[in-house]
C-alpha cells in the first residue's frame, strides 16, 4: 500500500479514510448502492459531494486507453478545467455518461482531486504525490 492509500471497505459504515494527491487533505468516501444509479459519496469536511459509481471503471479505462501519464487538473464546477485532464474528461459531453459524472448541482467539479486517490486505493491507477501538478496512469489489472 503505498502512503496516498487509507483504510476502509467503501461502505457507509466503514468508509474509504484517503487524501488528495499532495497528500495535504483527508477524506472520506463510500459506494452507495441504494441510490439509483448508485454514487460515491464523498465527505470533505461538511461538504458533501456525489459522483456516478460507475467513474470508478469508467476513469479506469479511460486511463488504459491514453496508456501514459494524464495531469489531474482538479478544477471546481465553476471553473474552466485544463484541457486534456481528468478534470476536463469528468465533465465532457464524450465521456462515457455524456457529461457530468458529479452529480449535486454547485458541487459537480473536484472530479481530479477525488477520484484519483480511489482509484490508487483500489490498486488501479499509479497516481504522483507532489505538491502540485500531480498526474494519474492507469495499472494494467488482471
């Protein structure tokens, strides 16, 4: 488990406990498969924010299919995301859900800053650690 991991089982009752790229913020999240369609459900602090479930698998192979590094790009809903990030790829009407993979209105962005470091906990991706500037690869997986 390298240090970007944290612990938990990705349920509600035992969330996912992970820290963005840099390493500097820590929060929660957890599959919720009673909601249609299920979400992630991520908690930073009091803020509560939700993504399609299926981001997981989607971003994953997203990232097999470029095959490199690809820049984070975190941007909040409001804001214009770096071209060619995971941020950009989160909201754009060619990925696999035709937009908007967050889904509470105000709160849709952060799609870079929190899905990579689960998809690292999963053992899917490789994702850097710096202070800024981070990238994401996919790992090829069984």
């Amino acid at each position: 488990m390298s240090e970007g991991h944290g612990s938990g089982s990705g349920t509600a009752a035992d969330p996912w406990m992970l820290k963005t790229a840099p390493l500097t913020s820590a929060y929660t999240m957890y599959r919720d498969e009673t909601s249609e369609p299920p979400l992630l459900v991520c908690q930073v602090g009091t803020t509560k924010l939700t993504y399609l479930a299926r981001a997981i698998e989607d971003l994953h192979t997203e990232l097999l299919r470029r095959g490199d590094w690809v820049s984070l790009g975190a941007a909040d809903e409001g804001k214009e995301p770096a071209t060619d990030t995971v941020e950009a790829w989160g909201r754009w009407e060619g990925n696999p859900v035709g937009g908007w993979y967050g889904q509470r209105k105000g709160y849709r962005g952060r799609f870079g800053m929190y899905l990579p470091p689960l998809l690292e906990r999963l053992g899917l991706v490789e994702l850097e650690h710096n202070a800024r500037n981070n990238r994401v690869r996919a790992l090829v997986t069984g």
